[in-house]
C-alpha cells in the first residue's frame, strides 16, 4: 500500500501548479548581478580553503596545522561538492552563460564523472522522485529505503551497508550509474556497463592520483601527513554529503508513490509528490551554505533550477502555499530528522517492518498535519 | 630593453610551468585558469581576456574601446572577427566585433568601434557603463575576411558604417608592411558626423602616397536627391581608381553595399574572384516556395522544416530527429542545445531568447519565427 496523502481535487493541484509557476517566473525575472556575486563568492570561497587546507598540510607535522588542513580541504570539498558542483550541474547558473559555471560543462571534486551524475540525478531522480522502482535513489540499489521494497536476507547488513557507504560516499556516487542491484538480479551484466566503467575509471584515477599521489609526493618528508590529510578530508565530506542527502527523502513523514500513481501525473501532481516525498532541514546560513541548500530539499525539488541560495526566501511562501492547500510541510533539525533516517535503516533491515506496520506512521514532523483521510490523485 | 627581457624569461617559464599536466592534475577538475583568475582576472593561461585602456566617442552613435589582451591571446589577422564577452547583470553578452587595428601593431593593443544601437543592450553598455581597467572575454579570432597572399597590386577598400573596422586593419596592416600598390579607401555613412576614424586615415594618406581616399555621406542635408545620397557607382569607383579591371576590392557594410561592389566588378574579367566581402547584417534565408519566416533548421542534421505546434523538442522529433531529452519539464536540463540564430520563448517562464548562439531547453521552448539549432 502506497502512503497515505491528503487530499486535493484536481482543480486545486492545478491551481498549485498555477501558484508555484508564478513564484518560479518571479524569481527567474529576478536573477542578475546578485546570484552571479553570490556563487562567485562561494566558488573564491572554496578555492581559497583549499589552496590554505594543502599548503597546512604541507606542514601537516605540526598538529594544529594538520587540523587546520584537514578542517579547510574538508570544508573546500564540501562546498565544491554541493553549493558549487550540485548546483551547478543543476542548470542553476546556466543563465549567466559563463562557460566555466556551464551546467553541461562542469566538472566537480569527486570520483563520480559529472556526465554520469547529470543524467542519474537531474533527470532520473528530479523527474521520478521517491517512485518506487523509478527513483534509484530509494537505497542506490543497495539499502532498503522503503517499506514497499521487498524484503531479503542480505538487508539485514542494512546498518553495515549504509555505513560503509557514507564513508565511501563519493565512491558509492560513482558507482550508482552501474546500477549494481540490476547486475546482481543477473538482468544486465558488468560488461555491459564498459563505458560507463571506462568513465568512472578515467574521472576517479585522476582524484586518487591527486589526492594520494601527486600532493604527498611533493610533500617529500611530509609524505604521511599529506595522505592522511586528505584521506581524512575526503572521508569528513563523504559523511556530511551522506548525512545531508539522505536527510533530504528518508526522514519520517516522507512519502513514497508507486508507478501507478505517476501514470499520466499532471505538473501539479508532480509537483505535489516533490513536496510529500523531500523534507527540509533547520539551520543557520551556514549550516544551509554547507548543506548545499539542500537543506531547503523542497523547494530544491520545487524548482531544481532556480540559484540554491534563493531557496531561503522562496521557502516562506512555498510553506504558506502548503498551509493553504493542507499540504504537510516537513522540517526538522538535522539531528532529528537524521535521527529518524538511522531508525528506519535499521527498521528495514528487519523482515517484520512492512508497510502495514507503519501505516500510522506519524505525520508529527510534518508542521501542517493536514487531512490526511482519501488518497490523493496525483494524476489529475 | 634589457630589463623587460629578463623579467619576461621567467614569465615564461613560469608560464610552461602552469601548462604542464601535473599542474592540471593537481589543480583539477577546474583547472589552473579557475585559481589565477582570482589573484586577477587576466593572468589566465587558456581563456583569452582583455583588460580595457581607454573608451571613447569618435562619433555620437558610435564608442571605441582600445584592449589590452592578456598571454592567451593568439591575435589575429587584418579583417577578420572576434567574439567580445561582456558581463551584464550577471549574464555574459558575447557579440562579434572586428579590430580595427593593424595585425602587426604591439600585442598591448586591440582596438573595437561599435555602433550603438538606440536598443543595443551591449553597444549602449559599451558606451554608457563601460570604464577603463574592466575586463573582456575574448574568442579566437575568426573569418575568411582577409587580405590575400600576395597582397594585391591594387586594391579597393570599401565601407559602409562601421564595416570601416575590418578595412581599417587591413589599411593599417599594409601601411605597416610597407605595402607600395595603389590603395583606395572609400567610406560610406549617412552623415559627416557619421565618419569614422577620418583623421586617422587622412593622417595615413599624408605619409603614403600611394593610398587615396574618400568618405561619403548618404544622407547628408543638401543632397538634391534628399534621403538618397552618393551610394556607390562605377563612376565613383571610376574616379578614384581608374578602371576597376584588374583590382581587388574588400567590402565590408550593408548588404546593398556589398551588392552594388559585387555587380561592379561582376562586369570585369574575373573580377567576381577578386571582390572580398562580409555584411553585418546577414540575408535572411528563404526557402523556395515557403514564407521567409516560420522555418526551422536543424544545422547539423542539415534538415529544415516549417515550424509547426508543439515545444522545439516535438517538433525535432516530428522531423525525424532524436535529440538528448530528459524529464521533458524543463527541470534536468539534458536537452539543453545551441540556438544559432533565431528568438524561441520558453514557454514556463516566458523569456524569449533572440541573440545568436545562446543555449535554449528544447522540452520547454517554442519558436517565435525562424529558429536555426545546432542539432
């Protein structure tokens, strides 16, 4: 059984979808000498932190100056990762027709290949979010995310997965076009991912080359501490791109739809299943800048698009608008909603926890708590 | 002398340093340009840029700029073009300008004349808000627009408007090789006030002998036939030049100019081969036997349709065509292409796009009139 969702007719989604284009358009009509100073700031931000976090390292001997490298790589990476690559790739700058901020264009920090990532995320989990069995996203094919994902043995090493993977994350990111769990069901095979292996490959050699290579290579006698420098680094940005991302579906009170659902979904209806399906999180400007803004994961879903330093603003209306239309809001601290994601990993790694048992599943996160009696039809 | 020599060796090194592939794997993805560029704009090592020296008026429908670019810049040759980037509100506005300079004058300066436009977004920038030591986008030098090899023993240098700055570098050029066939510079604009660069090339004409000149205007009060000035004949051409038999001529100006010089020399030997022209203002394309407007041209696939219903990304299909598409919503951005030329609205927000080269979403985007797209 697909979630429950509150109501709305037809005629409301398409006046939603009507109200949301419009702060869209406004927004848009907007964009100039402010968004382009924002994310060049951002982006001299990060280069700054990371020319400052390998020349400590360079002195990494020193402990503080060790810290201090590891503090600002870890920071550099997090903000190229997120405010800057994420964002970027999302088309959000496209409109200053710079080619170094070209979403079709750029390159990210990371060992996931940026073509691989535009298409497994702007277009496959943008357009079929939180659908089961379209949005890879649901667990990347190796966790169970998802009441409505059958159950099997090897989910109960769900705890163990999910760790290594928020470890591994960037590796984790690299590997998702492989879609391993369709090799595993033996319905494709690895060669037929030789390209896309190819890609991975060339993109992630270069990051190992330069992370564990190049850098403490040049460091001489500072060899070690180079290495363990941005080893350590790499590993913080991949525990805080996991923790923030999978706060952005998985919290309590996120939504799941089937395939049925979506079948002939309407703008309004895909917008609805963007707000059910993504949940926000509290914070301060920096916690939010850090976060890539997907702290603002639904009006992110809202509008991919649109520069991820506006979604703050762009959040006050689209919270009133859900309080309009009974729609639930979702937001919640980081160490709640993270809180309620580590749960239900390791709820679903149990073959008890079915969609039955939940079926109440409090809706208490949500800040407006509408009806949430028939279900909705998405596909007006 | 000495000292600039010694300071520009370890430039250079420097320079090849930077170049090398450790460099670019240890600065990548984003490379080494996107870390200095942020000590300062211009010491990029594979984006061309410029810095701007001086802006000013020679005329009041005209501004010009005098460049200094950085290394990467790779130069250019008289006549040809070269695509000027320039941030407005955010958004880099690139148009094509010509130097107007010599190909070989000192690698320190680039030199544009652009005629503003009473709605030109990017010439009334130019000219308005541009200042001294604010920064350029430069592409590499284009066009077949140049002089040949070996330079012609005669030669007519025609302009019109500010089709003067292509013709000007070419007259500078072989004024700096010491160039010794005839040359004749005529120039064409509606009013005296209109000329460009006249002091200039008097100047030139006092010290060269073997370059005559003439500026006409068209549209200059008096003129008995009212709005019809002296355009451009044969007996003009005639009287500065003897018999146009035998000589080259590069055009550069409106489509009417370059028409009339083409049928001029057409009634020459040969002389079809010898005219060199490029106008500012492209033909439009018609197609036989459908409406000049309403066509869609599919560049690559070399195709062209009449422009039916449905977004951009149905119409390609309809046409046989299989661009890249995503979500189909204007969100993922997968079929993201180039439009040549052409204006197309995007349906979800409205924006209507009409400058050439500019990246449009095909799943949300409608024609408004010829559209050409580089799939």
């Amino acid at each position: 059984m697909p979630t429950r969702h509150p109501d709305l007719t037809p005629h409301q989604t398409e006046a939603l979808a009507r109200e949301l284009d419009e702060l869209r358009g406004r927004t848009v009509a907007e964009l100039g000498e402010r968004d382009a100073e924002y994310i060049r700031r951002v982006i001299k931000t990060q280069r700054g932190l990371e020319v400052a976090g390998r020349g400590m390292l360079f002195v990494g001997f020193l402990p503080p100056a060790w810290l201090g490298g590891v503090a600002a790589l870890s920071l550099s990476k997090i903000l190229d990762n997120m405010e800057i690559g994420h964002n970027v790739m999302h088309g959000q700058y496209d409109w200053m027709k710079d080619p170094s901020l070209d979403s079709r264009r750029f390159e990210w920090d990371m060992a996931c290949p940026a073509d691989q990532w535009r298409y497994s995320h702007n277009y496959v989990h943008h357009t079929h979010t939180n659908v089961v069995g379209m949005d890879r996203d649901l667990g990347y094919g190796i966790l169970r995310m998802s009441e409505d994902q059958p159950w099997r043995v090897r989910d109960l090493g769900n705890p163990i997965y999910a760790t290594l993977m928020a470890l591994l994350f960037q590796w984790g990111v690299a590997a998702h076009d492989l879609e391993v769990e369709r090799i595993e069901a033996g319905e494709i095979k690895l060669s037929d991912k030789r390209e896309i292996l190819q890609a991975i490959w060339r993109k992630g050699r270069r990051q190992v080359l330069k992370d564990y290579v190049a850098f403490p290579v040049l460091a001489g006698p500072g060899a070690p501490f180079v290495l363990t420098g941005n080893l350590s680094a790499n590993a913080l940005r991949n525990v805080w791109s996991f923790m923030i991302i999978f706060c952005g579906h998985f919290p309590d009170g996120t939504h799941e739809f089937s395939e049925a659902e979506v079948e002939q979904e309407t703008r309004g209806g895909w917008y609805v299943r963007q707000m059910l399906g993504s949940a926000n999180l509290t914070g301060g400007r920096w916690f939010h800048i850090l976060s890539g803004n997907l702290s603002h994961q639904i009006e992110h879903h809202l509008f991919p698009d649109l520069p991820a330093h506006r979604y703050g603003e762009i959040a006050v209306e689209v919270r009133e608008i859900c309080e309009r239309y009974g729609l639930p809001y979702n937001a919640g601290s980081l160490r709640k909603q993270f809180g309620s994601v580590v749960k239900k990993i390791c709820r679903l790694a149990l073959p008890w926890s079915t969609g039955e048992q939940r079926a109440d599943a409090p809706d208490a996160d949500s800040e407006a708590g509408g009806p949430a009696e028939p279900e909705l039809t998405l596909a007006a | 002398m000495t000292t600039s020599t010694t300071i520009r060796r370890p430039v250079a090194a420097a320079r090849r340093l930077l170049r090398s592939p450790l460099v670019d794997l240890l600065f990548g993805p984003h490379g080494i340009d996107r870390y200095l560029e942020l000590i300062r704009p211009d010491l990029t090592l594979h984006d061309a840029r410029a810095e701007v020296t001086s802006v000013h008026r020679q005329t009041d429908r005209s501004v010009t700029l005098k460049l200094r670019p950085n290394a990467a810049w790779a130069g250019f040759r008289a006549g040809q073009c070269v695509s000027v980037g320039v941030e407005i509100d955010g958004v880099r506005r690139t148009r094509t300008y010509s130097p107007a300079g010599s190909e070989h004058g000192s690698d320190v300066a680039l030199e544009l004349t652009v005629t503003v436009h009473p709605q030109g977004l990017v010439s009334r920038h130019l000219q308005d808000s541009l200042r001294p030591g604010a920064m350029l986008h430069l592409g590499a030098a284009q066009g077949t627009f140049t002089l040949p090899h070996p330079r012609p023993e005669r030669l007519v240098l025609i302009s019109g408007g500010s089709g003067v700055t292509p013709v000007l570098s070419m007259l500078r050029t072989l004024c700096d090789e010491g160039h010794d066939g005839q040359i004749v510079f005529l120039h064409y604009a509606r009013t005296a006030a209109d000329w460009l660069y006249e002091p200039e090339v008097q100047a030139l004409a006092a010290c060269h002998p073997n370059l005559r000149l003439g500026y006409r205007a068209t549209r200059e009060r008096g003129n008995r036939s009212g709005r019809r000035g002296p355009h451009l004949t044969a007996a003009a051409i005639r009287a500065l030049t003897g018999d146009p038999q035998g000589a080259h001529a590069a055009v550069c100006g409106p489509p009417s100019l370059v028409q009339s010089v083409r049928a001029i020399w057409a009634r020459t030997d040969g002389g079809a081969d010898r005219v060199l022209a490029e106008t500012f203002t492209p033909p439009m394309v018609t197609v036989p036997g459908c409406r000049a407007e309403g066509r869609l041209r599919f560049l690559r696939s070399n195709r062209s349709v009449a422009v039916g219903t449905g977004t951009l990304l149905e119409q390609a299909e309809s046409a046989g065509l299989a661009p890249q598409f995503g979500c189909r919503m204007g969100i993922c951005h997968t079929c993201t292409c180039r439009k040549a030329a052409g204006a197309v609205r995007n349906v979800l927000t409205g924006q209507v796009s009409e400058a050439p080269d500019e990246d449009i979403q095909l799943c949300v985007s409608v024609p408004a009139g010829d559209v050409a797209l580089e799939i």
